[in-house]
C-alpha cells in the first residue's frame, strides 16, 4: 500500500459516513455519480454500490478564480474540496493551516467548495465565504472561513445564517453590500460549479484534498498529510 492510498484507509471510517449520509440526498442542478444511494452497514464491513472515489491520479488546473493560499508558485498544489458544516473538515481545517505554515514557499492551498446536500447551510454559507472574497480580496474570503471553521458546531446548521453578515461587519467588510451580495445568489452557480467539478473528478465526500493530483481521501491526521507531501518533494 502506497503513502496515499494507506493514508486514505485511515480516514475510512469518517469518510465512509460522509458518503453513506452526504450523497443520499440529491443536490440541485449537480449530475450525481452513478451509486451513490446510501447503504445501510457497519463502518469497516463492506459497503455496497460504495461510490469508487477519485482515481490515483487526476490532472487539476489552477484556476484564475481559484482561492490561493500561500506562495502562488510552490512546487506543491493541495486542492480541496470541503464543506463548511462538515464535521471532518472542520477537525482537518488547523493541519491544513499548520502546513501552509511549516511548508511556507514549498505548498499553496486552493479551496473549493463540495456543500454536501443534507448540510442545510453549507451552499448559503460558501456563498457568504465568495461574497466576502469579493469585496474583501482573497485575505477576506481565507478569514472568513477560518472563522465559520472555528465558530460552526459541524451539524449543517452550526452556523446560523443570520451569523453571515455579523460576521462580514466583524470582517471590516461593507455590510450592506455584502447582503446585497448574498441575498442575490450572485456566487450560487460559482458553488455549484466547483461541486460539479468535484463529482467529474471523483469526488464523493469531504474532505478530498488532491495533492499534486493524488486524492487524499478524509480528514487525516496532520502526519499523515505531511507525509505525503514530504515524499512528493524529495
């Protein structure tokens, strides 16, 4: 078993209920993959019509609306797909902090967003993330989910809506512009088609995190994750 595919198996167990419960619902306007229906069974026991997950390798280009953090010019690129009320993302949120900075020049960071559909929250409150990057540039957008990250109980509704433009104030944004952002779905077909892009590329539950194009599948442990960039940069 190669770095990646045991760190994947480590995380199993959370991932297995993010895919069991995230994709049995069906999200608005997203092509769903092909057996995704949620099975009933013990983690750790095989699972059937268990989506496959992404494939060893996947080629992912930077986009220029893409949400950078760190050097834009590192030799590694982590890609990943997460939700904001999702309780693995939320717990792999500070690793993923701890290495931008003990990789600093060596790794950046591209977020995009993968709100599963029984998180009730998550699709208004990646908007609310965009609409801060708007008005705010990417330091606002980074600020804005590193707070919902810290404050969200993880339930799909551990932050309240209500919560979004208190927290944009909070952020020295323009309030009443960024409701007017956020009432308006002005960043709703941009979610969706970072979601979409995640099902083409396999995805089925959050977090994924591509390294290099390498899935990782799970919130892993921080070691673990260092790990695999570790062996990537020798």
């Amino acid at each position: 078993m190669g770095i990646v595919s045991g760190v994947a198996a480590v995380s199993l167990a959370g991932f297995v209920l993010a895919v069991s419960y995230g994709l049995s619902g069906n999200i608005p306007g997203v092509k769903q993959p092909v057996g995704t229906s949620a099975p009933t069974a013990t983690v750790g026991a095989p699972v059937p019509n268990q989506p496959a997950g992404p494939p060893a390798n996947v080629t992912i280009t930077v986009k220029p609306d893409d949400h950078i953090r760190g050097d834009a010019s590192a030799p590694i690129t982590l890609v990943e797909y997460s939700d904001l009320e999702c309780p693995f993302c939320k717990s792999f949120h500070p690793g993923m902090r701890q290495l931008m900075q003990e990789y600093a020049g060596k790794v950046k960071w591209v977020y995009r967003h993968f709100p599963l559909s029984f998180h009730v929250n998550a699709q208004k409150e990646a908007e609310a993330a965009e609409c801060a990057g708007k008005l705010g540039g990417n330091e606002k957008f980074w600020a804005y989910i590193d707070k919902i990250f810290e404050r969200t109980t993880s339930n799909g509704t551990g932050f309240a809506l209500d919560a979004l433009v208190p927290l944009a104030k909070e952020l020295d944004l323009n309030d009443a512009r960024f409701k007017t952002c956020l009432d308006t779905g002005e960043f709703t077909a941009h979610v969706q088609q970072d979601l979409q892009e995640g099902v083409d590329f396999g995805v089925n539950g959050t977090p994924t995190t591509f390294v290099n194009g390498q899935p990782v599948e799970g919130a892993v442990p921080y070691e673990q994750l260092k790990a695999v960039v570790d062996s990537l940069l020798k």
